[in-house]
C-alpha cells in the first residue's frame, strides 16, 4: 500500500464505528474508523491498543474516568483495560492494535 487518504476512507465506510484495516506491520492491524457522536459500553483486549484521534475528539472513560482525546492527541490502553466510549465522540481515529 502506498499513500492513504484517512478522511476519504473513513468517509466511505458503510456506518460509523465500523472500521476498515488499512495494512498490517508483523501482527499488528492499521485501521481506520468514524466516529458519529454515540457512544460504546465498556470493553477490554487482550492486547494493548493505540488510538490515535486525527481530526474531532475521543471521549474514552478509563476504569471510570473521563480522558478526552482531542485530535492530534495519541492514547495507549494497556492490554486488558476495560473502556467505554462516551457520547459526543467523533471525527476520525486511527486504530493500531495486534490483529
């Protein structure tokens, strides 16, 4: 692969917080995914995930905190932390995370 618009592909995709794997480096996945301004009930992996807000904001509640992520602004979940997304989350994010 070689260069990737990230607003276009995160604009083609069917709905939001669906997400599409860009490339993958060894195990890892490279994914893109919009955000609509819901949210999502908590969850966790067994894998530690980076988030990457590149344009809106996240509103991720960590073990029962708020931490907003406004674009431009990387977050790292250690593996096996449960998080929820918070209503009023959206634009686009970039996901890394083992596949």
């Amino acid at each position: 692969m070689t260069l990737v618009d990230l607003a276009a592909v995160a604009a083609a995709l069917p709905g939001p917080w669906s997400s599409r794997v860009l490339g993958e480096v060894g195990d890892t996945q490279v994914k893109v995914l919009r955000m609509d301004g819901t949210g999502l009930p908590a969850e966790s992996h067994p894998t530690a995930e980076a988030l990457l807000v590149l344009d809106g904001r996240l509103e991720l509640e960590v073990a029962g905190c708020l931490v907003p992520v406004p674009a431009g602004q990387l977050y790292v979940l250690p593996a096996d932390t449960p998080h929820a997304v918070r209503a009023g989350s959206h634009g686009t994010l970039l996901i890394v995370e083992r596949g």
